[in-house]
C-alpha cells in the first residue's frame, strides 16, 4: 500500500511538472495533449458559461471578463496543491525518514513538512533523517523555487500578449464602428477616397492574425480574455475583418485600378485568418457549426449593396458572385460560430446597428459626438 501511494506520488510530481512545462515554457502545436490543464477548464468553463446564461445582459459580459484572469492564478493553486500532496505522499511512503509532531499523524506531519519545504519557509520543526528524504526535501524545495520564479516570469508575458492582441481591436473602432461591420468597414473608406489604404490595414490584419494564431496556440487561456470596451472581441473584430476580405474578392463593378492589388492582400489575409480561426477551433475541439440564422440574408445583402453602392463602390451583384459570397463565407463561418457559441461570443453583424455610435463618440460625461 505504502508503495503503490509513493509511486503515485511521484507521478503527480512528474505530471505536474510537464503540465507546467508544457502550459508555460515549450512552444505547442495544435496536437498537444495537456492533461491536467484540458480537464480544468472542460469542468470551469462550462460552469461558469452556465452561470452566465442566467445573468441579464448588462451583467454577463462583465461576469465573463473575469474568468479568463481568474483561471489561471486558481490553475496555479490547483498546480502547487498537487504538487505539496504528492511529495508528501512520497515522504510518508518512505519509512523513519520524518519524525511526528505532537497531535499530528505520519501523514498530516508529511504533508506539514511538504507545505513548508514546497514554499522555502524553513520552519526546521520537521526535518528529514534519511539520505532520500534530504534528497526529496532539497528537490522539493528547489521546485517550488522554480514554480514560484516559472509563475513571475509568465504573468508578464502573457499580458504583454493580451495589450498587443487589444490594440489593433482599438484601432477599429473608428474604421468599421462598434461593432465592427464590414459594409461600415468600405463605406467609410470609400467615402474617404482611400481604398487603397485597404491594402495596408489587411496587411497589418494578416499579421495580427497571425500573432493570434501563435500566441494563443502557446497560450489558450488569453482566447477566454474579453475585450476592455463594449461591443469588442478578438472573436468579432477577425470575422468582421474575413467578411471585409471576402466584399472585397467578390469584387466591386467597374473594375478600378487599386482592385488587383487590393484583392491580392485580401486573399493573404483571409486564408491567414481562416488558418488562425480553425487551429484555435480545434484547440477548443469545437466542430464547424454553420449560424441557425443566416448572416447576411437577402435582403441585408440588397441594403448592403445598397449602402455601398451610394458610397461610390458598387459591389458586383451577378448570380455567380452570390455564389461565390456564399462559398467563400462557407469557408470561415461554421468555425466562428462555433467558437462564438462556445467562447459566449457575439458574432458581428453584416450591417451596422442602425442608430449606434462608434464607442470614441461617446462617454459618461461627453453628449454624442457622432457629427465629429
């Protein structure tokens, strides 16, 4: 008995080390297989998320914001925990290695002297008699050096990931409203005569997509972060950018000289989108689930049209690029409505939300400022 309790012990200890090794340090693939981790957030996330369902609206997206911050330090309780308890079990299977203290039996002493050693307090109420229990009481406590330095260091990182992820959402605000559209998105800078500039802002997208894809794979917790403004979501803004890609590879009547260059980096941009957003589905194992509603039902595509059109970009409007719209919005849509549904997520719409104002326009204090 005492040896089975000592081997299991020692495989928590090693499990939990690779846990955190593999969570924190070494750079992942969408293949890995993290055991603990996985489990933790299967069992709180649907908790939580089942909380939330019965919150208001005003309520729930705040009540979400908090989860993603708080998993990982309660992660990284869950990890010292198992860490203290496995070596106790491994000193208590060890015999006349521990003296017992007063009132406390072998186990509980183990567990104290664990507790101690794991933190570094060096109380020296308990102390080990025996080579291996010296030799496990030392690696203990540098791994519990290690663990608390593994968790400094990795508090930071990922918040630096978390601000470079929240900018460039920031920066679209004034681009294609709140909530991100894509027919505000080519309005506005087909009003502004600056198509072209298109080609620069999906270049900058293809990279932030990117980034996404890399942080988020190393680090899946950061995908549970909401957005520190109304109405955003790293969810909403990389959909709204892929509808904004597939308006502009439909094409537009006319063919006007900057179309070619454009299209070119909206293809770039949404097959980099589309590789980022089906990763993190299958990070999450979530399978493609087409919307129940349709997205862009006919006659939102006329208003669309419509709007763009008095705009000054006529869209093509041909039977075949209806098919082509539908195919190309097939691609990526079964996977952000997956992903929305899982994550609690609204998806973007199409067409602006008719009387709304851009979040800048607005504050506490100030009245609209949408005439700006």
């Amino acid at each position: 008995m005492t040896l089975l309790v000592g081997l299991l012990g020692l495989y928590l200890v090693l499990l939990i080390i690779w846990e955190g090794f593999e969570t924190i340090i070494l750079p992942r693939s969408v293949t890995r297989q993290l055991r603990l981790t996985r489990g933790f957030y299967q069992i709180l996330w649907p908790f939580s998320a089942a909380v939330a369902r019965r919150l208001p609206d005003s309520q729930r997206q705040l009540y979400l914001s908090y989860f993603g911050p708080l998993s990982l330090p309660l992660l990284l309780v869950l990890w010292a925990q198992i860490l203290v308890l496995a070596f106790a079990m491994i000193q208590w299977a060890l015999p006349y290695g521990l003296d017992r203290l007063p009132g406390m039996n072998r186990f509980e002493t183990a567990l104290y002297q664990s507790g101690v050693t794991f933190f570094t307090l060096g109380y020296g109420d308990v102390t080990p008699h025996t080579r291996i229990t010296r030799f496990i009481s030392v690696l203990e406590a540098g791994v519990g050096f290690g663990f608390l330095a593994v968790v400094i260091g990795y508090l930071p990182v990922l918040y630096q990931a978390f601000s470079r992820r929240e900018t460039i959402i920031s920066l679209l605000d004034a681009r294609a409203s709140s909530p991100p559209s894509a027919t505000e998105m080519l309005r506005r800078h087909s009003e502004g005569k600056n198509m072209a500039g298109l080609v620069t802002l999906l270049a900058d997208w293809e990279v932030w997509s990117s980034e996404l894809l890399e942080s988020h794979l190393s680090y899946p917790v950061l995908s549970y972060y909401r957005s520190q403004h109304d109405r955003q979501s790293w969810l909403g803004a990389l959909t709204c950018i892929m509808d904004t890609c597939t308006m502009i590879l439909v094409g537009c009547a006319g063919n006007p000289e900057w179309q070619r260059e454009l299209q070119w980096q909206a293809r770039m941009t949404l097959a980099m989108s589309r590789h980022t957003i089906i990763d993190l589905a299958y990070i999450f194992n979530r399978k493609p689930v087409p919307p129940e509603a349709d997205r862009l039902p006919p006659e939102d595509r006329a208003k669309m049209r419509e709007a763009l059109t008095a705009a000054g970009l006529p869209v093509c409007d041909g039977p075949e690029d209806d098919e082509k719209l539908d195919h190309l919005r097939s691609l990526y849509e079964p996977y952000v409505n997956s992903l929305g549904q899982f994550l609690m997520f609204t998806l973007p719409p199409w067409l602006p939300e008719a009387g709304s104002s851009d979040n800048w326009q607005t504050s506490a204090w100030d009245r609209d400022t949408r005439h700006f």
